[in-house]
C-alpha cells in the first residue's frame, strides 16, 4: 500500500504539468483528492495504535483493506497511463505514424512553434479510453467499478466543456491538442478561390481517430459536422447562430449526453439549411445557372456572340476583357430577354481561362487538393487513350 502510494504521488506530480492537457490534470485532481483520503486514514490508524489497547494486526488488516483495494486500482490505472505515454522501458519502441508526425511537425513550422518532435503523450480522449476500457472489465468489481467511474466522471469534465463549445458555438479551445476535432489553421479561406475542390472544407476541420473516446465513436460524424456548419454559417452568412445552452451534460455519464449531440446537429443542420434556401437563395441562384450555364433560353448568348464577334476572334491575350464585360452587360440588361428579370445578373462576369483545354482537362485528371497521396495514386494510374482510327 505505501509502495503504491508513493507511486501515485510521483504519477500526480508528473502528470500535472502543463504539457499533459486538461483531462489528465482533471484525473491528478481526482487522484490528489482520493490520496488525501489515505492520509487521513494513517491519521487514524496511528492515533488508534497509540491510545487503543486492543488495536490488534488484525484489526489494522481489516481498517486497510478498502484502501489498499482503492490504491491498487489506481496505481493500476496509473501504470497503463505510463505505458501509453512510452515512459515505461516495455514500450519504448515507437510505433507512431510517420506521415502523421511529419504532418504534425509541418503545421507547427507554420505557426511558428518549436518543430522538436516530442514524446508521445497519453492525454485527453486516450486517457478517457484507457479509463473506460479498464471499467469494463471491471465490471464483476462494484468497489472497483464505483472507484473507476468516478474517476471517468471527473477527467471527463473538461473534455465536455471542449465538447460544448464546438457544439454549440464551433469553437476549438483545445491548446494541449486533446481534443477530437483537429484544426489546420493552415488552410486559409481565400485557398477556395484557387483550388476547385472543396479542400477548404474537408481538410480544416478533421476528427483525429487516434484519440477518440469510446462514447463518441458512434456519434463522430455528428460532432464534426455540427461545429463545421456553425462554422459555415459563420463565415459564409455573416451570422453567428450560437446556441447560448444553460443545462448542457458535463460529464460522458449523463443521460441527457447522445440527446445534447443529436440537439446540436440538428439545429446547426437547419440552420446552414435555412442560410442556403433563404439568406443565400439557392433555388434562385440554381435557375439563373441554368440561364447562363445549360441556355435554356439562350436569346441573350446569340445576341452577346453576334456583337462581340469582332473581339473574339482575336488571341487570348490581345482580348480587352472590358470591352467585353461591356457588351455583355448591354445584352443582359435588355429588355425581354430572360436576363433582365434576372436577379443575379449583376453576378456574371466575363474572364478569359489563361489554361489551355488539354492542360484544364490534366488538371482534371489528377485532382489538384485532395489527399496527396490519393493525388499521386491518380496522376501514375493515368495512361492517355490509345490512338483510334
């Protein structure tokens, strides 16, 4: 019992340090708390001895018997923690993703951080893990169980307020990066007018597997997409929809836990969905598309090609671009044709593609901001078709 008791010490000491995250010192604290017991047992075990003439061994044994139990789940607990961190010699090989370490290294290059790789850190949802899978097969132990659950319940704390801000307001207050959803400040939002795929979107906010508690596994892409919609209506609308949540469960044993998630997605749901039918007017925009893109009632692009016809036929880079915005203005603005009702008019622009066709069609092919490797995949599968008669 002692052996273990220091171990615990030296364990809350160490794993309080900054570096370690919020979950892990929400554990220290509850170890801290649970140790402190201890101590006044001894307190009371030592006043007995000294003033309890029948204070026998078999009495002490008996008076130690639920702390030792207590201390020795913890100190098991404990081990495990060290072990996922590599800090015991049997696990001192690492065996961590090289491409994802390389990832990790780049983007603190470019915000400006130290690029020493360190050590491998057991924290936030991998603590949660090792915490949740260990009172599983405790389960046949109440003592054990009871003593792991509180555990679970106090280091869970301050990954459900991370938890709440991204559901609700879509934000990411994660600074010792323990948090499920990751963000690449890197990827800046002006990238979407360059790169034709929806990089933007797909790689800012992304879930990092490896450090998922078992409880969101099942409600993951709910999680993401919920605070990436209130993220979109942000951005693209101008508005902020926050949702000001005065209940909100704040550990993973709540009841009301799945009901806050499936709440969260389904309001910023409807409401990226309002932003894009009403603020947006999306079936509009669709139609006008459809006007300029599929000329459905193309009277108006006859007219701009016959009176235009004279600066088309000129190279590319001898075209004068606003004398031809000019003239497609003219034509747009007419009255009776299907333009002129048209509320986005004012929106269509002319621009000369500066990329051949061949070259647009190359770029095409190998799919310029997707995963890189996927990329590369695509470009050496390529093979030009064979020439046919």
């Amino acid at each position: 019992m002692a052996t273990h008791y220091c171990a615990l010490e030296s364990f809350v000491e160490v794993q309080s340090r900054g570096e370690f995250g919020a979950v892990n010192h929400a554990l220290c604290a509850a170890i801290r708390k649970l140790l402190k017991d201890y101590l006044v047992l001894m307190a009371q075990l030592e006043h007995q001895m000294l003033t309890n003439p029948g204070f026998t061994l078999h009495v002490l044994s008996l008076h130690t018997k639920p702390t030792t139990h207590m201390l020795f789940q913890l100190y098991s607990v404990a081990h495990e923690i060290l072990r996922e961190n590599s800090m015991l010699e049997e696990n001192l090989d690492d065996d961590s993703d090289d491409s994802q370490n390389f990832d990790n290294i780049l983007e603190s290059l470019r915000e400006g951080k130290d690029a020493v790789q360190e050590k491998r850190v057991c924290k936030g949802g991998s603590v949660l893990r090792l915490i949740t899978r260990r009172l599983a097969s405790m389960s046949g132990d109440p003592a054990a169980a009871t003593l792991l659950a509180t555990l679970l319940r106090e280091a869970s704390r301050p990954y459900m307020t991370m938890l709440n801000e991204w559901l609700h307001h879509g934000g990411i207050k994660d600074p010792h990066e323990e948090f499920l959803i990751k963000e690449q400040k890197s990827i800046k939002r002006e990238r979407l007018e360059q790169d034709y795929t929806d990089e933007y979107w797909e790689k800012r906010y992304t879930v990092r597997i490896d450090v998922m508690p078992p409880q969101l596994e099942g409600v993951r892409d709910k999680v993401l997409l919920a605070g990436k919609y209130l993220n979109v209506v942000r951005e693209c609308g101008g508005v902020d929809i926050s949702k000001s949540v005065t209940s909100a469960p704040t550990t993973f044993d709540d009841p009301r836990f799945l009901d806050n998630v499936n709440g969260a997605y389904a309001h910023a749901n409807s409401s990226l969905l309002n932003l894009l039918l009403t603020t947006h007017a999306l079936p509009a925009r669709l139609r006008s598309l459809k006007h300029y893109f599929f000329l459905d009632r193309s009277d108006f692009f006859t007219y701009f090609l016959e009176i235009s016809t004279s600066e088309l036929k000129k190279p590319v880079k001898s075209v004068n671009i606003s004398k031809l915005q000019s003239l497609l203005d003219i034509v747009l603005h007419q009255a009776g044709s299907v333009a002129a009702e048209d509320p986005f008019k004012e929106d269509v622009k002319v621009s000369m593609n500066e990329i051949s066709l061949t070259n647009w069609l190359m770029g095409v092919v190998n799919t310029i901001g997707i995963d890189q490797d996927m990329a590369a995949a695509s470009a050496n599968s390529y093979t030009p078709a064979t020439q046919s008669s």
